[in-house]
C-alpha cells in the first residue's frame, strides 16, 4: 500500500524522461555518433508526449501529496515537451556543424524538461525546489557550452553565463529563504496546508509570512526576467547558442507560469492584498522598461530580450484579476507566448543553418527577396508578438485587456494598450527591413526538404489557424484552470 501511494500513472511521463535521460548519457559515454543521440533524444521526448495524453487527466495526488497531475499540468507538460521537441527540429543542423553542440547538449536540455515537469507537478515545498533548481543548472551550462570557442560570441557566452548565473543563484536563494520563511509562520510544507494556515495566522508570525512571500516573488521576477530583475535577460539572448535561446525563451517561463498559477490562484490567496500590488508594480515597470529599451536596440536578439521583459510584464498583470478569469487569461498569453517565440527563433535558426546572417537588424534587409519563404514565416510570428489581428496573439493581448477593463483596472488596460503600440513600433521596423530596404546580399536562398524546413512551415500554419480560432486555445485553458483551483 505504501508502494502504490508513492507510484502511480501520474509520474509514469517523468519517470519515462528520466530513463530516457539516462540512457542518451550512457549511449553518449560508448558512442560517438551524435546523430543517434540526436534521434533518441526524440524518440524520449515523443515518448513523454505519448505517455502525457495516455495517462488520466483527472486531478491526481500521489507520493503522499508530493506530486499532483490535473488539467493544467497535463497542457503545460504537453506544451513543454513540444517547445523541446521544436528546439531539437530547428537546432538539427547546427548540432552537425557545431562542434560544441553535442551529447551534453541533447542532456542537459533533457533535464532542463525534467525539472520543468517537476516543478509543475509539485505540491510541497521540498519538491517544489528540487524541481526549480533541476531545472535552472542545465540551463545556465547550456548558455556556456560554446564558451570554449575561439571566437566573439564564444565571450559573449562566457559572461552571459557568467551574469545568469549569478542571478539564477541569488534567485535560488531568495526562493529557499522565502519557502522557509513561509515554512516558519505557517508550521506546513505541503502547499494546500500553507494556503489553510495562511487563511488562520496569528498576528505574530503575519510579518514573516510576509517577508517568505515577498522574497519567493522576487525569486519569481528574477527567473521571468520582470523589471527591475531583469539584468541577466539581454545578455543571455545575445550570447547564448541561438538554439539554446530558445528554449530559455520558452521552457522554463511555461514552468513559471505554473508556479505562478499554483501560488496566486491557490496558496497565497489570503496575502492577494499584498501581493497584487507588488505584481502591479512589476507588471508596469517591466512593460514600460521592456519596450522602451527595445526601440534603441540594434541587434536582433537583443531586442527579442527587452520585448520579452514587456511580454512577460503583461503577463503578470493577469494574475491580479479574479481568480478562475485570470488565470486562464495568463495560462492562454503563456502558451500563445511560447508558440509564437518558438516560431521566431526558430526561423531566425533556419536562416542561420542556410548560411544567412541574422545577428543584426540590418542584416535582415531584403529577407523578402532573399529567402521569401522564411521572411513571411518570420512576418507572421513577428505579428503575433506585436499583438495584430487576426493572429493569435492579439487575441491573447485582447483577452487580458478585456478582463483589465471588467475589473476596472482601466488605468492598467490603457498601459497595457500603449505599450502594445510602442511594441508594435520595434516589431514594423523589423517588418520594413525585411521586406522594404535593398539586401545586402544577392544569394537566393530555396526550401529544402529537411526537417526544420517542413516543420517550420507547419508552425507557422498552427499560428494562423489557432489566431482564426483562438476559442480552441482558451477553452483549453480555462478547463485547465476549473481542474486546478
């Protein structure tokens, strides 16, 4: 009986990962062929995406309330693991030319997704950061794995590493302290017996409950890259791999985004007083930082960086809205979000593989006329992330200025509203070079029949069509979110 309350359906996906990551460090230790790790790296990850949808969906709680796997953690899982699999698609080529993208590479970025899956499962404090930090580690050694390199980039990978670090382990910090704080006035690690004790606190333990909660949300702000925690961002999209950029662009903010829906929706609801206002602050300043930065910036990925620290500013704002509203407004940006990123990054990739430069917003002039196919996949992504109709994400935009305005957060839904135009300012200079300003290079670059390629063009249809029925996206989310709170 104590075996079946520790294992259970639920953790078979994880469990699945995690064989799967043992066995890519085991066939790498006796093999030097990185196109077979590359192909079982997959063939793991599509595993998971089996296992996900094979396992019940219902609200499940297992390893004595260690671990919960309900609605939301199905989607986020599921989204997770196709952000990897997009990642491993588009970054093909490159593991073939690039020395430094090897084995460790295919490991780390399975582990990263373990620890993902982790934290968006977990429900107790000790697992909680396990699964936090299981995530982070691989992350900044991926960000340093071409440092070796005898080049420009490979220093400008050294110190974003360096400065992500850094910053992750202050983070890291403050999320224990703050646990523990939160563990000293409530008497409890699982998460629901926290929310209970919150509810009932005695007057004398309410300032360091308060203090746990303010440090977990500094935590949070440092690893979504919100203002003024945001130092590490732009660094880190310059220096890092381009392939590596995207999956700190998309994994971990969809295991955040997790996090976040379990702490504000459910355990820290009776502090909402304190910590809307905090989120508020944040949200606004990492709009107005995020997209005013990012109209100066001359390099592509760069400016990629501060408009994610925009995005994730709106994101937050959803979290002050009414509960089961909200929530499904922030779990809808987040996965519009991550789509729509993943399309950037991974067509900036493909020009990268066919021997285009992409580092620099001028070196994207004439795409049109240079490589017509990946300039109008491009288009369609950057339009998604500056918010145009009738891509998906204006509606996403939307859906949370609609909810700002019927919570008469009418102040906020006008900053929201500016700060999408500022945005859309950045976005169409990127839109104008492309397609506008002469090449600077006369090779015409054709459609192969490789992988990415196809993939590519099958992303860019899923924009389009999810942006022509948004409902399917956030029915999905607003289902996820009734099974969570």
């Amino acid at each position: 009986m104590m075996f079946a309350d520790w294992i259970d359906l639920t953790i078979v996906p994880e469990i699945s990962l995690a064989l799967g990551l043992v066995s890519v460090v085991l066939f790498g230790a006796f093999s030097a062929s990185i196109s077979r790790a590359y192909f079982m790296a997959i063939i793991v990850v599509l595993t998971l995406l089996g296992l996900l949808a094979w396992v019940p969906t219902h609200t499940t709680t297992v390893m004595q309330s260690h671990w919960v796997f309900d609605q939301l953690a199905y989607v986020l899982k599921t989204a997770a693991a196709l952000s990897v699999v997009c990642v491993l698609i588009y970054s093909q080529r490159s593991m073939e030319s690039d020395q430094y993208l090897q084995g460790e590479y295919l490991i780390l970025m399975l582990a990263a997704l373990l620890g993902s899956c982790v934290v968006m499962s977990s429900m107790h404090v000790l697992t909680l950061f396990v699964g936090f930090e299981l995530m982070s580690l691989p992350l900044y050694a991926l960000v340093a794995i071409r440092s070796k390199a005898k080049d420009e980039q490979a220093t400008k990978a050294t110190e974003a590493a360096t400065k992500y670090f850094i910053t992750g382990a202050l983070a890291s910090a403050c999320f224990l302290y703050g646990l523990s704080l939160i563990f000293g006035a409530t008497g409890h690690m699982q998460l629901m017996d926290i929310t209970h004790a919150l509810a009932q606190l005695p007057a004398a333990q309410y300032h360091g409950a308060i203090l746990g909660l303010v440090l977990v949300i500094v935590a949070l702000a440092f690893k979504l890259g919100l203002a003024p925690f945001h130092i590490w961002v732009p660094d880190v999209y310059e220096g890092a791999p381009l392939s590596v950029t995207l999956l700190i662009a998309t994994l971990p903010k969809l295991a955040l985004v997790a996090l976040c829906i379990r702490l504000f929706g459910t355990v820290l609801t009776p502090l909402s007083s304190v910590w809307q206002p905090i989120l508020i602050g944040l949200g606004v300043a990492s709009m107005i930082l995020g997209n005013g930065i990012a109209l100066c910036q001359t390099h592509v990925r760069r400016l990629l960086g501060y408009s994610a620290i925009g995005h994730m500013g709106i994101l937050i704002l959803a979290f002050v809205l009414a509960q089961q509203h909200g929530l499904s407004i922030a779990l809808f940006y987040s996965l519009t979000y991550a789509l729509t990123t993943a399309l950037v990054f991974g067509g900036l990739l493909q020009l990268r593989v066919h021997g285009a430069h992409c580092e620099h917003i001028e070196s994207l002039s004439g795409l049109n006329e240079r490589y017509p196919g990946s300039a109008v996949l491009l288009l369609i992504g950057i339009f998604s992330l500056a918010g145009v109709p009738p891509i998906v994400g204006f509606m996403a935009k939307f859906s949370l200025i609609q909810g700002l305005l019927q919570a008469h957060h009418t102040t906020l839904a006008l900053t929201v509203v500016l700060m999408a135009c500022v945005g859309c300012f950045y976005y169409i200079r990127l839109i104008k070079v492309m397609y506008f300003d002469a090449p600077q290079e006369e090779q015409l670059i054709h459609w192969s029949g490789r992988s990415g390629d196809w993939a590519l063009r099958i992303h860019g249809v899923v924009v389009l069509v999810l942006g022509l029925m948004p409902a399917v996206l956030m029915s999905w989310s607003q289902t996820a979110i009734q099974h969570a709170i």
